[in-house]
C-alpha cells in the first residue's frame, strides 16, 4: 500500500503516532509525490477492439469434454466446480463474479483479456494497488507459471517477479534450461497487490479466478507450474498446504481447453529464501518439470555452442 493518501493534517496529532498507523494500515512505502485518488470514478472504458489471437489456441470450443485421468484427479476449473470462494466470508458481491466470468469469457486473446481486466473494478485490490501485473515471459512459451501476488517490486514495476523472490525463480527455472525471454510465462493468481503483502481474501481470489482460468485457456500451456501455496489451493481447488500439494502430477482442464494440461505446485522463492533446507525439495519439483518437456518434446535446446 502506498503512502500518499488523503491530505493527512497531523498538526494536531502525534506525526509518530501517525506513521505508526499507516504502517498497521499497510502503507509502509512512499512512493509518489503526489497524492492519487484511488476512489475517483474511472473514466468510461472503451470497448477493447478485437484484436486477431497472438497464435492458435485449438482449445477454444464450448463444447464440455470428458475427462478421465484413473491415477490424476483432475484439478481445478472453478468454471466447472465453482465458487470454492464466493460462497465464503469476504467474498466478493455476486454480481462481481458474474462480471469477472463474463468478461473474462468474452476475451478472445490476451490484449483483449487485460484490458477486459484493466476495465474490471470487482476486486477491492485495484484501488489501492499501484499497477496491474498482468504477466511476463513469452506468450508462446510451453510451460506456464503462476504464483500468488505482486509484491511492492512488482506493483512499482507492473511485472510479476521482479524483486527477490523473482530473481531466485529465474535461477530456479534457468536451472532446467528456462528463461522468462523464451520458453517460460509468468503470472499470478491475484492482479494487484495487497496492502502490505498480506495474504489475499478468498473474496479477491474469487474475483480474480476467471481471468486467471481465461489466461490459461488463451496461453494453452502445455505443462503449468503453481508457484506457492495460495497458487497450489486456488487452482488446485485444495485445502492442504504446500508442503502435500507439490511435486505430484495432476491434470487441468476447462471445458474451452482442447486437452487436459499436466500441473503440479512448489515451493514458493520467498519461502525458499527464508527455509533454504527445503531448496532440496525444490530442485526436485524442478526435475519433475525437466522430465515432463522431455517427455513432450518441449525442452528448449541448449544454445548451441559459439563457432
Ligand atoms: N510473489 C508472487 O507470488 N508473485 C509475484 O509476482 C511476486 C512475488
């Protein structure tokens, strides 16, 4: 959260007392000079003119499909099994989650999908974050991450994993020959950053959820890596932590996708940075990626060597 709110006169305060009390709100960085109303009425968006598809996504029929994976439950598609969050404490107003589902169905390619979310003002996170973080990373790319939310580097910047976290996931995937230029695109469950850091609302996660099943549907990935525990429940539709969710296989599909996509969670950086013995486990969920582009043929060549 930022720290340029309303014209605080701390005259008559104790100016520590008030600092204090931004900090517990949230605000715990100035970073602009100027003070921004976050709750003055957008201005009326435009209809985002259709914009052809960056590439074929050979999934984008409505017809339902049968899924049948006898060793791998089929994970998530809250299209399919629903309001996991809306039906709970916090949640969004239901009328947010038909607009989020609407709108994200209606996007027929990624332009037209951020700007179907640029538009969208059904989760409570817009008003106080900076920027929206859409994504990072080559669109075409085969292996999709997604992980839970933009942190302060990432709502300064509009990317996702951009700060410490960030540069310990390049690491981690340039390790199975990844790079966020070629073969590797980046999200995250939630498109603003909550105050803070702290940990979203299943109400915001709610609200953010068609988009981010909308962006699976249009990247047609052909492995998604859940980065982080709020990733693994969300799009696992899971209630167990982490430390039971990674490093094993599941299956992914909405009824738009032509195929169901192999998935699987890992620890988030952050997490890896503060608990480096659990790097061990990591690597692991890593190498199971590794072995998976193998098994599709998707691993990216090595540079060939310089004559
Ligand atoms: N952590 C996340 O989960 N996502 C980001 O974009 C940054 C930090």
């Amino acid at each position: 959260m930022t720290a340029h709110g309303p014209d605080m006169t701390v005259s008559n305060l104790d100016p520590l007392a008030a600092l204090r009390w931004q900090v517990e709100a949230g605000a715990d960085e100035a970073i602009a000079e100027a003070p921004i109303d976050r709750f003055a009425l957008p201005p009326k968006a435009a209809k985002p003119e259709p914009v052809a598809a960056p590439r074929a996504t050979p999934g984008l029929s409505e017809a339902p499909r049968a899924v049948a994976q006898p060793d791998a439950p089929r994970a998530s598609a809250a299209i399919l099994q629903a309001p996991t969050y809306s039906a709970t404490p916090g949640a969004q107003s239901g009328e947010a989650l038909q607009s989020a589902s609407s709108l994200a169905a209606a996007a027929n390619n990624l332009d037209e999908l951020r700007a179907a979310l640029a538009a969208f003002d059904g989760c409570a996170l817009k008003k106080t974050a900076t920027n929206m973080v859409f994504a990072d990373g080559n669109p075409a790319a085969r292996v999709m991450f997604i992980g839970e939310a933009p942190g302060a580097d990432e709502d300064r910047q509009g990317l996702p994993f951009v700060g410490v976290s960030g540069q310990l996931l390049d690491r981690m995937i340039g390790h199975i020959g990844l790079t966020r230029a070629d073969s590797a695109y980046i999200t995250n469950v939630l498109f603003w950053r909550p105050p803070g850091n702290r940990t979203p609302t299943p109400g915001e996660i709610g609200a953010c959820l068609p988009f981010v099943e909308r962006h699976i549907e249009l990247i047609d990935p052909a492995i998604i890596v859940l980065v982080g525990g709020i990733a693994a429940k969300t799009m696992l539709a899971r209630s167990e932590g982490i430390t039971r969710l990674r490093g094993q296989w599941q299956t992914y599909e909405t009824p738009r996708m032509s195929h169901p996509v192999p998935i699987i969670a890992t620890f988030h950086p952050a997490y890896l940075l503060r608990s480096p013995g659990q790097k061990r486990e990591a690597w692991r969920d890593l190498l199971a990626v590794q072995a998976k582009m193998d098994e599709l043929g998707i691993a990216p060549k090595p540079a060939a060597p310089a004559p």
